[in-house]
C-alpha cells in the first residue's frame, strides 16, 4: 500500500518562500509521475506542478517562474520550492502520484496561508 505524506506548509508572508515536501512509501517511487495540486474551498483542484518520471516538468502559468518542482528517487521524495508568494497560492496543498501500471495516490495535503 503507498503512502504519501507532505510536510513543510504553514503560514508565509507575500513576497516569502516556503518548501513543501513529499513523502512516498510502499510503491517504486521511479514509476510514478509525481504532481502537487492545490485546493481552495468552492474552487476546482488546480494541479500546480508536475515532475514525470522521466523527470519532465510541468507548470501551470500562474506558478511558473515562482515555483520548482523536482524528484529524489533515492530518497522517494518530491519538493515544491516556492518562491515570491503571493495570497492567491493560499490553498492546501496535495502531493499525487500516478502511473500507467499502478493505482494512483493521493496525500492528505498540508495548509499553505500566504498573509501579512
């Protein structure tokens, strides 16, 4: 059974940095593509970045330039860097895996307010 764990979210000032990780367990980490999808209540989840297991990456353009993704397959972790928020990123968080050969997963997310 796979299990995702994201960590490193919290309460950021416009303008600040924060980095989110992502935890996963119990599955071969270099199958899956790995993405971070935010949510904000009465709003669709936006997927915000994706690294591909061929270590392709993906943005949405309201992150790009401001945000990077990338993998550790050692260490079975993916990281969001972000960078100059503002506090429209204000969501939860959602670390998810996927791949044609396996189920896909998602994590519970961690809360990131950006406020002054």
């Amino acid at each position: 059974q796979v299990q995702i764990v994201e960590s490193g979210g919290g309460l950021a000032q416009p303008g600040g940095s924060l980095t989110l990780s992502c935890k996963v367990s119990g599955g071969i980490f270099s199958i899956y593509d790995m993405s971070w999808y935010r949510q904000v209540p009465g709003k669709e989840r936006e997927q915000v970045a994706e690294v591909t297991s061929a270590r392709n990456t993906i943005y949405a353009d309201s992150v790009r330039g401001r945000f990077t993704i990338s993998r550790d397959n050692a260490k079975n972790t993916v990281t969001l860097q972000m960078k100059d928020l503002r506090v429209e990123d204000t969501a939860v968080y959602l670390c998810f895996a996927d791949t044609p050969y396996a189920p896909a997963y998602w994590g519970r997310g961690t809360q990131v307010p950006v406020s002054s």
